[in-house]
C-alpha cells in the first residue's frame, strides 16, 4: 500500500471547507454523472473560469463502502497528481461547507466525444485515428502511475476546439495493487466492462484495455461489438457471444485498423493487447504506413 500512502502524505487537501455559493459563480451546467454534477463557473479566488465537480455524497459512500474502511484513494487525490496533455487538469480538491467533496478543474471549450460518436460526421471521421492514439497515449501514461481506471467510455472523454481530448472521471480509479486487483468488485459501465470483470475475477489494468478497445470499436461505427447492456444479465449473456465483425458496419475500415481493435476485444486477458502502451503503438503503426 505504499502507493497509497506516498499519495496521502503529498496531497493532502487543507482542513478548511469551502463555501462553494460565496467562492464560485456557477454558470452553467456542463453535465452530469453517475454520482456528481459538473458546473461551468468563474473562480473569485483563482479569478478564472474554470469546470468545477461537485461529488453527491451519499453515492460516493455505496462504492466506497465496496472497500475496506480508508483504502479507496479520493477521486482529488487521484486527480491532483496527474499531468499529462491528454489528461483534465485538476487545480484543486476539498469538502464544501455543506459536507460534498468537490475538484476545481480546467475549463474544457468542446464536447463530449460520446457526441461525436454519435453524430458520425465528417469531424468524427477526420479525428478518428488521431483520438484513438490520443486516448491511448493518456491511459498509457495513467497506467504508467500505476492506477486502473475501470470507466473508460466516451462519456468520461472530452474534445476541445483544438481537436485534442482529454481525458476525464477518476470516480472509479483504484491502485493497480493486488489487493484491489482481487476477484469480487464489479463497479464500472457495464457495456465497456471487460469479461474478467463481469465474472468476478481477478482484474488487473487489462480490464481497462478492453474498454479502450470498446471505445474505439464505438468511435468507428457508433455500435458497440455485443447487444447493449440494458440490465447485467445481457452483459452476462455478452461473454457466450463473439463481438459482431466491425467490418459488417464500416466495410471499408482499414485491415489493420479492425486488426487492432479487435484483439483489445479478446475475452481472456492473455489473448488482448497485454497493456495500453502496445495497443496504442499498433495504432502509431498504422498511422506512419499511410
């Protein structure tokens, strides 16, 4: 646990709490998740705009409540220490006055990439490749400080007007350490979850290589490989079937693109790409043969 416990002595945030209504001018809302709301605001003190995240406490306590008492690391002290050009930054993090953990980060001008996914335009398509390997570069690197993000999807990745992505929501993240690699926790969005992780078994940073190959399989087609999971007994029934040929969507999609993409989909860990670094060099391979 030394991991956790460096993180602790380095980050710990101020005793005080913020009144958040006085400090911040909330602008507008920019989304909400599974268990926070994101708000566009201008900070009086930092005199900045900036996305400020505002964690619901009482569902942040059920998954905390999956783990032993004082070992999940806070999504801040997570966040804080990670920088990197495809990553949000995070400035700050601490509790408000009406007890609600909250992260002042860099205001993102853009969209979800899940909007473009959708939309299949002509953006979509010009990006493509280029956000793959920029995803993949920003979990390469996550993974680098040994930690697991365990909710990859587009809806936790962010575009900006440069045509950049960010990366976003460190809710889930756990240390890369055996004790949270062992079987039991099933926490995540179910249709980028990795089979190892329905099952219940043993997990290791390879689940979150599964969902970035999901991800990408999606920014391609705006179809995920396996019937959506609208309750855990389709995801359950997911692990019995083989992933639709992607080619069936997008005939013309580079072998070796659908080369890559595929073997991230394997269902045992073994046969996938072993780590988000050799994925996203497949990708980088491809990219320099055009």
């Amino acid at each position: 646990m030394e991991i956790l416990k460096k993180l602790f002595r380095r980050n710990k945030p101020a005793d005080n709490r913020i009144d958040l209504k006085s400090r911040f001018e909330f602008v507008s809302p920019m989304g909400m998740g599974t268990m926070s709301k994101v708000w566009k605001a201008n900070d009086r003190h930092g005199q900045q705009v900036v996305a400020l995240k505002i964690i619901d406490p009482e569902k942040l306590s059920k998954i905390v409540a999956k783990f032993p008492p004082g070992t999940l690391p806070q999504e801040g002290e997570v966040a804080v220490t990670l920088d990197h050009p495809h990553i949000v930054k995070t400035f700050e993090y601490g509790m408000s006055t009406d007890d609600e953990p909250f992260l002042v980060m860099e205001y993102i001008e853009g969209y979800s990439l899940l909007q473009f996914v959708e939309l299949q335009n002509e953006t979509m398509k010009k990006y493509c490749l280029k956000w793959m390997i920029q995803v993949g570069e920003a979990l390469e690197y996550f993974h680098e400080q040994n930690w697991i993000h365990r909710d990859l999807c587009p809806k936790n990745i962010l575009t900006n007007t440069s045509g950049e992505i960010k990366l976003i929501d460190f809710g889930l993240v756990v240390p890369n350490t055996p004790a949270f690699c062992a079987p039991g926790n099933r926490t995540g969005t179910a249709d980028y979850m990795a089979p190892e992780l329905v099952k219940r078994q043993r997990t290791d940073q390879r689940i979150d290589v599964y969902s970035y190959a999901v991800t990408c399989y999606q920014m391609c087609v705006n179809r995920l490989p396996y019937p959506p999971g609208k309750n855990m007994q389709t995801i359950i029934k997911n692990l019995n079937r083989a992933p639709a040929d992607i080619r069936e969507f997008v005939p013309d999609l580079p072998v070796e693109m659908v080369q890559v993409i595929m073997k991230g989909l394997e269902k045992r860990p073994d046969d996938r790409w072993q780590s988000a670094a050799e994925m996203t060099e497949a990708f980088k391979q491809f990219a320099r043969s055009r």
